[in-house]
C-alpha cells in the first residue's frame, strides 16, 4: 500500500532549528515568510500531495502516457490534477516576483518540491522542467524573450524541457548534430532529432517550450561549438495566444522501467522557428545553469521516493503479523507478532528513517546555501555559499538518488512477496528511482565531476567551505557531555575524508585515472560525512530541547535515537570507503578489455 504524510515536523526542524548557525548571516529578501506562513504552505502542500497527487500515483503507473491523434495523452486525473497545482500557485513558489512569481526560499520550495517527489514522480516531472527552464531563460535570455515568455512559464499556463540528449550522443554533448540556421528576420530554423525528452509533449499545458542545444553553421567543433535556442512548439501571437504549429513533434514515447506517467519523448524539429538564449556558440553555459538546478532537484527526487518507501513499508510491518519475537510475545492475543518486533525488519526501517533524515538535513543546509548565494548581506558570505553549493551539488545528485533507490528496494523486502507484485504499489518505488541514478548525468558522472573539476577549483577553494565549518565543529563539541561520542566518530570520518583528499590530490595530479577510480567512494564517504555532521549537530539540538523542557519529547528522543543508529550502523561502512580509495586503480584497470 502507499501510504504518505509529509513529515512536517521535520521539515520545520531542518528550516529553523537545525542550520540557524550555518554562518552565511541574516538573509534579504524572505521577510514575509516567517514561521507562521511557511507551517502553512508546507500543511497545505502536504493535503495537496496527500488528497491529489498520491491517489493517481499507482494508477498512472498503470495506465501510462500515450499518442493520440498526434498529442500526448496523460493518464487520468493528471490534467485535473495540474489544474489545481497551477491554480494553487504551486508553479510560482520559488520564481522571481518580477515575472510573478512568490519568491518563496529555496529552503522552503525543496521542501515542497521533496513532497510532490514522494506522492507522485511521474507527475512532479511537468513543472519541475519548467521551473529549470526558466531558469535559464532567467539567467541568459534577452530582456524581450524574458518578457514574454517567462510570465507564462511562471504561471503554468505554458511549460518547458530541455533538449540534450540525440540518438548518438548523451553525456558527451560534443557530438551532437542538431542545427540551427540563422534567417534574416535574427530568428533560427532548427532541425534535428532529440532522445529521452521528459515533458517533451503532454496535455498539461496549451504550450510547451523547449530548450535546445543546437548548432550553427559557423559553430567550432565540440562543446565550444553549441548554442541553445527558444523553440516553442506553437509560434505564439504577440497577445500570447496560440499561433502557427511550429514543426516540432513527439514521434514517440520511451518504454520506460518506471515514472511511466512523465512523458518521456522522442522529439523531432523540422525547420522549427526558434531564438537564441545567451550568446552563439555559448550555449552550454546557459544549459548547465540549468542542469544544475535540476540535478539538486534529482537528488530531492531520490529523497522525495525514499520518504514514501519507508512511510509504507513502516504502515505493512506494523499490520503484517508473522513469527513471534524473539524476546517474548508481543501480541498475545493474535496468532503472531508484527513483524515490526524483528531486528532485521528494525534494520531495514532505521537505515530508511536515517537515510531519510540524513538526506534532508543535508538537502536544507545546501537550500540555505541556494538562498544565501544571493541573498546574504555579506559578499564573502555569498562567495562561501557559492563554492559550498557547486561543491554540493554533484553529491545530493548521486548519494541522495543512491539512498532513495537503496530505500525502495528495502521497502519491497519489508513487503516480502507482497512487495514483488504490483497491487500493493511498492514496486513501483523501486522502479520509480531507478532512473534518478542515471538521467541528468549518472552518478558516475557526478563522482568525477566532483574530484576531477570541484575539488581543484581554485586551489580546493570549494572544498573549504565545507572543511572549515565540520572542522570547527567537532573542535568546539568533542568533549559534549551529549553527543561527545557522536562527534568522535564523526571525527574519524572525517580524517578519513581529509586522508582521502589528499591521496586523490596527489595520485590524480599524475595520473587522472587514480582520480576516476576513486571518485565514486569518495563521493559517498564527503556525503555521509556531511549528514554526519548534521546529525551531530541535530542530536545537540536535540539534547537542548529536551534539558531546556519541551512539549514534543518524542520527537526530540526520536532525533537523537536516529543519529546514535547512523553513527553505530551507516557511518562506519562509509568509513572504511577510504580503504577502497587508498587501494588505487591497478586492480580496478589491469584487466585486458579482451579479457572481460
């Protein structure tokens, strides 16, 4: 069964009490949203989510997208569904007031973004696109495009994606073909074919606009060669109604293992109108802007599939009776005990209770980095929060998509048989995730983003602001009569972390493939240090609450109880990552392709 409540007292613990000292100073900007108004659009998203999305999730599943006469047809309840979350002013939360949008922070709009993640994916795809969309269009397109087009984007009215990935070419955009010819009037004419377009084409909306990479005539080999171009698929009047058909088709949609209600499309342009964003031949600057953005949202996807895989597999261990426990009886008038008395079903729901915690923890400290990158008053205050979050970004990407899909195949053995067929809806979160590890960049990818491009950067510049304040922390709280213990295991991480680094350092400079062999264990070693310093430090929360009286003990005992089991259980596996990456990559590489 899917069974999900947004953990809202979670939620407002990450928002303001645990990073409230996270040393980017007071924020400008979101004066309006106080306490008071946050708790409220987080409970209202919350029914939405609950009421709206999560009851079509398992069904849309089921029913899938579809061409229909020529148009994408979404599965039943969606275009309803979409309705209400435009009119909700769900697709502006986060957008620039100038083009209407709330301005709400980042670290408020993940939390709603995390919820639309755990009721529905599939669903949470439409407007993620275009939320990234815009923010290229934002950063890079001229005053006039962003006048016309970013309002209707902002609204929901009208939709975008972006447009990489060919036939022959997915990470390595280099190869890519499609063209766009210049014409006289300074619009282009694009032509080309284009892969795995989620959004690509659907009913949500009476327009959709497409980010494309594309190339002109007189555009240099590879990457420096790559502009993007605006094509929407009508030509729109100058009043914003609907024009001429623009040449642009969804030929067909992918055979997906899952998210089988997003319409992932493969998209023809045929001499489709469109304008340039940002300068020619400079087009990756503006897509990467973009893909940025939507790799953290990824990552909240994988937290968003974890959150509800453990919500269900913790409703069926506490219904599902079977065995007895093993310290005695539990349930003594039924024939057994719910299998939630079993350590091994313990283990599974504790590690997805604190990959959950841990992942948010993280994913609201990087939020306020977001938000603090423009908005602290400070300008070294802004710098530091730029390097934390490019530093970042490729880890909540790959561990948090990693945790999710670990999380939704714990949550199918939870459900034992029961979680293998498809009538219970559980096997549809193993699915679901799986694909948030691949698409905008595979993990892989992001673990050699990380130790080949962010750790380097101006002389590990990146890396320390996120050194500095783990740092100072286990220097100030080692000796913390509450968490002392914690801060000591964090501690060793930690060294281990630092150890790793310096290896990476030394051994890439002269050979990159020592870099490449350890970048995928080093990633996951800088992330569970990461969520173990946040939940050190939410354990010291914690442990104040509690001394200083408080009327929600539980929670705050229950805060503390997750932390002790991830320093006990996760960290050190994590731990020992470093041995992995001092072992280097002869055994990794020796072996002749031929002999595989």
């Amino acid at each position: 069964m899917q069974v999900y409540e947004a953990p809202i007292r979670d939620m407002l613990f990450n928002i303001n009490e645990l990073h409230e000292d996270d040393g980017f100073g007071e924020l400008e900007g979101f004066e309006d949203f106080d306490d008071d108004l946050t708790a409220a659009i987080l409970e209202e998203a919350n029914k939405f989510c609950r009421d709206v999305l999560l009851p079509i999730n398992w069904s849309g599943d089921q029913e899938g997208c579809r061409i229909e006469n020529g148009v994408v047809r979404t599965p039943k309840g969606f275009q309803e569904a979409y309705n209400q979350f435009r009119d909700g002013g769900w697709t502006s939360l986060v957008s620039n007031p100038k083009y209407g949008g709330q301005g709400a922070p980042h670290s408020l709009a993940k939390m709603v973004e995390e919820m639309t993640c755990s009721a529905n994916l599939s669903f949470g795809l439409y407007p993620g696109l275009t939320t990234g969309a815009s923010i290229a269009l934002e950063g890079y397109g001229s005053e006039d495009l962003k006048d016309f087009y970013m309002p209707r984007l902002v609204s929901g009215e009208w939709s975008g994606t972006m447009c990489l990935t060919e036939p022959h070419c997915g990470t390595d955009l280099g190869m890519l073909r499609t063209k766009a010819e210049p014409q006289d009037d300074g619009s282009y004419r694009v032509t080309g074919n284009k892969i795995f377009i989620s959004a690509g084409d659907h009913d949500l909306t009476e327009n959709v606009i497409h980010l494309v990479l594309a190339r002109l005539p007189d555009a240099p080999p590879g990457v420096k060669g790559i502009s993007l171009i605006l094509v929407p698929k009508y030509l729109p009047n100058d009043d914003g109604s609907l024009g001429d058909y623009n040449n642009v088709k969804a030929t067909a949609i992918e055979h997906k293992m899952g998210l089988k209600a997003s319409a992932t499309c493969q998209m023809s342009f045929d001499e489709s109108k469109g304008w340039l964003v940002g300068e020619k031949h400079r087009g990756l600057e503006a897509m990467f802007l973009m893909m940025n953005t939507e790799r953290v949202a990824v990552g909240i996807q994988g937290l968003g599939v974890g959150e509800i895989a453990y919500q269900s597999a913790v409703y069926y261990a506490k219904d599902r009776v079977q065995g007895r426990s093993l310290s005695g009886v539990k349930n003594p008038d039924g024939p057994a005990d719910p299998i939630i008395v079993h350590p091994d079903v313990r283990r599974m729901l504790m590690t997805m209770r604190a990959y959950n915690e841990g992942s948010r923890a993280v994913s609201a400290w990087v939020s306020r980095a977001l938000d603090a990158e423009h908005a602290a008053k400070e300008p070294e205050a802004r710098q530091r929060a730029a390097d934390f979050v490019a530093l970042m970004t490729p880890v909540v990407k790959a561990l948090f998509t990693d945790l999710g899909h670990d999380s939704a195949h714990l949550a199918v053995q939870v459900y034992g048989g029961h979680g293998y067929i498809q009538e219970t809806g559980v096997e549809q979160f193993a699915r679901d995730a799986r694909i948030a590890q691949i698409y905008e960049g595979t993990n892989g990818i992001q673990a050699l983003d990380l130790v080949g491009r962010k750790l380097p950067h101006k002389m590990g510049r990146n890396l320390r602001a996120f050194f500095h304040p783990v740092s100072n922390f286990i220097e100030d709280n080692t000796s913390d009569a509450d968490i002392g213990p914690m801060v000591i295991a964090l501690q060793q991480s930690f060294g281990a972390l630092q150890l790793s680094t310096g290896h990476i350092a030394q051994k890439g400079m002269k050979d990159p493939e020592e870099a490449g062999a350890a970048a995928t264990d080093y990633l996951k070693l800088l992330g569970f240090v990461a969520m173990g310093y946040t939940f050190a430090k939410a354990a010291q929360v914690a442990h104040r609450k509690l001394k200083e009286g408080t009327d929600e003990e539980s929670f705050y005992k229950s805060k503390i109880i997750t932390a002790q089991y991830f320093f006990d259980r996760l960290l050190p596996p994590a731990t020992a990552a470093f041995m992995a990456i001092k072992a280097g990559k002869k055994s990794m590489m020796e072996l002749p392709a031929e002999a595989f």
